[in-house]
C-alpha cells in the first residue's frame, strides 16, 4: 500500500468522543517505550506525526490519524509504565478497556512487544484478553536491528514457543525495524488485504 496522505486527527481520553466514522480502524499498543510511536511514523513516512520521545510514557490518549482518507491509525497509549500512581493507572486501563469494547470500526490490534526481550506476562495477559474477547490481533516484534539475525530467529522462536503453552497458535507476527526501515511492506500490504476484503 501506498501511504498518500497522513494526518492527525485527535486525542480522546474517552472513546465515545473518539471520531463517529466507519472507517476501518488499526490500533497499536504495547509497552510503554516499546517504539509504537517510532513504527507509526516509520509506517506513514512521517518523521513526526506520532510523538517520540526518550521519557517512557509519552502517549497517554487515544490518537486517531486518518491515513489515505479510508483507514484509522490508532496510536494508544503504552501500558505497564512503572512511573505512574495506581489511581492513574486504573484510570489509564479503563479507558483503554473501554476502547477496545467499544470500537466496533477496530478491525485488528497490533501488539508490539520488543524482540530483545523473552515473553513479558503483562503482553502475555493482554493477549489472552484480546483473544478471549475476540478480538483480533497480530504481534509486531520491534528493535529488530538491535539483533543479529540469527538472534532474531532464536528469540521469535522462543517467543512463539512460549505463546503456544497457554494460547492455541501463534498470531499472525511481523518483524520489524523503525530505525532500519524493516517490515513497513508487510505491514501495510497486510492492513491492505483486510480492507480490500
Ligand atoms: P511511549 O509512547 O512513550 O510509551 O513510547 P513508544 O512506544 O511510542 O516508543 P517511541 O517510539 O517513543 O520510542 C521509544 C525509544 O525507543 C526511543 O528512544 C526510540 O528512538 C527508540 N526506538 C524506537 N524504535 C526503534 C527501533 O526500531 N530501533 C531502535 N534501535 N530504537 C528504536
Ligand atoms: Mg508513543
């Protein structure tokens, strides 16, 4: 897919007031300092649209951008940060709960989890949650080109072993680089083939 146009269009906390359209919609989510926003703008050639940042815990909204004038990206904000009160941080689950029940234009929930790192239980938790509630969703393994390659292969192995021990088959899974530019095809061909079908 050829990305043509890129724009943001707003911030919500609440998910009613996120855009009345029923416009396919993307949404990314992981760790906080993961690279969500990095792969977005990977994604949309786009040095800016989402907001890096070296402090952890930057994207604290539900960010919709309108991408080709026919789909939504949606950036959310980073879960597990360390840094935040607990009353934030259930305020903070709330209204991503409440996204993810109350979204119905969400077609798939891209999961980015870090390729360095072996299963973390909060990604571990969240996807049985996504995939009991059914939700679709695939993994996106990001910061590819801190690894050799043949690391990489060991560690999506790993992975993929240690997903299959309490889920029933490994999501459909993208490799990806944001400082590298690796996987920006494959993600969007993917993205592509769901609105086309
Ligand atoms: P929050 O919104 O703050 O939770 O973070 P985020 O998940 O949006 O991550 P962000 O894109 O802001 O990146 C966090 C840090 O990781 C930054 O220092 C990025 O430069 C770095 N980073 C992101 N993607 C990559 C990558 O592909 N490779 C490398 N080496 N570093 C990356
Ligand atoms: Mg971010």
């Amino acid at each position: 897919m050829l990305i043509k146009s890129a724009k943001f269009v707003e911030s919500n906390s609440d998910v009613l007031k996120c855009p009345k359209s029923s416009l396919p919609e993307y949404a990314f989510i992981g760790r906080s300092n993961v690279g969500k926003s990095s792969l977005i703008n990977m994604l949309t050639n786009h040095k800016n649209l989402a907001k890096v940042s070296g402090k952890p815990g930057k994207t604290r909204l539900i960010n919709h951008f309108l991408i080709n004038d026919n789909w939504h990206l949606v950036d959310l904000p980073g879960y597990g940060y360390a840094k935040v009160s607990k009353k934030e941080k259930r305020t903070f689950q709330k209204y991503i709960t409440a996204y993810f029940e109350k979204r119905p234009q969400l077609v798939n929930t891209f999961v980015l989890v870090d390729i360095r790192h072996e299963v973390q239980p909060i990604d571990l938790d969240f996807m049985i949650w996504l995939g009991e509630s059914t939700i679709p969703f695939s993994i996106i393994f990001t910061k590819a080109d801190k690894l050799k390659s043949t690391q990489i292969e060991k560690n999506v192995a790993a992975y993929s072993a240690k997903l299959l021990e309490t889920w029933a088959e490994m999501p459909p899974y993208f490799i990806t680089s944001s400082a590298h530019k690796i996987g920006r095809d494959d993600i969007l061909d993917y993205i592509n083939n769901i609105n086309k079908s």
